[in-house]
C-alpha cells in the first residue's frame, strides 16, 4: 500500500506544479480524483462500468483491511489513503477531511457496529455507483465520477472546505 501512496504523493506533487503552469481550475484534489477513475478503467474507454467499479472496490478492500481480519475498522479506514490526506494536510483542512472520513464510514457501516465488513462494503459500492451514474446508462464518464461519487464529493469539500 506504501508505494500507491507515494506513487500517488508524487504524482501529485508533479500534478501541482504543472497544473499550476496550465489551468488553475485544476485543483490537487480534482486531478487527484482524475488518476483514480484512470486506475478504476480496465480497458481505458472513458467509460467504468459496474463490475470495474466493483472490482475497483475490492482491491480496495483488500489493502485497506491490513490485519485480514475480513473486516475494516475505523483506524484502518482511516489509514488507508489515496492521497487526499497528503492535500488536506497542505490545504489546512486536516479536521474538515477527518470528519468527512467519520460520516463516510458511519455512512458505510450500515449495521452501526463499527466494523465495515465485505458486504456492506459492496453494497456501498454499488449505491455510490447508482448514485454517480447521472444519467442511468450504467456507465460512469469521468465526470460523473468526479461530480457524483460520493468519495471524491465528500472529501473535495472537504479540503476546499466548502
Ligand atoms: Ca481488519
Ligand atoms: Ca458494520
Ligand atoms: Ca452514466
């Protein structure tokens, strides 16, 4: 997981600068949000459908449950990062973000018992899929996914503290 995260930092890193060069509106956390749905594509079409998106879910899972005990708990969830602790730090939002985590979680952990476990993470996948997916044609554009995906709304408002 260490080398996503720092493969992740730096693209960041880089994205910031050149995209500071390029177009302002491209904020750290909208080309953050951008390589994701780059990484959820098995054939690069500009379309996820829902099993890339399911599949995207339980690598996911996978890496966030550290000690495979077949479930996540909340200091797993929150260690696991895609890099958008690394913007809110920067951005000063570090609290903003960790509340966003707290409702994510809380939102997740549909049974309240602190534990996310395999199916209520897939259920929640496949929610947040339903729910991204503007125009019902069970395919996820770029841009439904950075409007409409309940992880990447969440935590960008969070680090832009709207
Ligand atoms: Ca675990
Ligand atoms: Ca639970
Ligand atoms: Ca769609």
């Amino acid at each position: 997981m260490k080398s996503l995260r720092i493969a992740c930092t730096l693209t960041l890193v880089l994205c910031t600068y050149t995209g500071l060069s390029l177009a302002e509106e491209v904020t750290p956390g909208r080309q953050l949000a951008e390589d994701i749905f780059g990484s959820i594509e098995d054939n690069p079409n500009g379309m996820v459908d829902i099993g890339e998106f399911v599949n995207f879910g339980r690598l996911i899972f996978e890496s966030m449950d550290h000690d495979e005990s077949g479930f996540i708990d909340f200091p797993e969830f929150t260690e696991w990062d895609f890099g958008f602790n690394f913007i809110a730090e920067d951005s000063g939002q570090k609290q903003a973000y960790e509340a966003a985590q707290k409702i994510l979680f809380a939102v997740w952990d549909r049974d309240g018992d602190g534990k996310l476990r395999r199916q209520e993470y897939h259920k929640a996948m496949v929610w947040d899929f339903t729910r991204a997916d503007a125009n019902d044609d069970a395919f996820l554009t770029r841009d439904e996914f950075l409007h409409g995906y309940l992880v990447n709304v969440a935590y960008r408002a969070a680090i832009t503290g709207l």
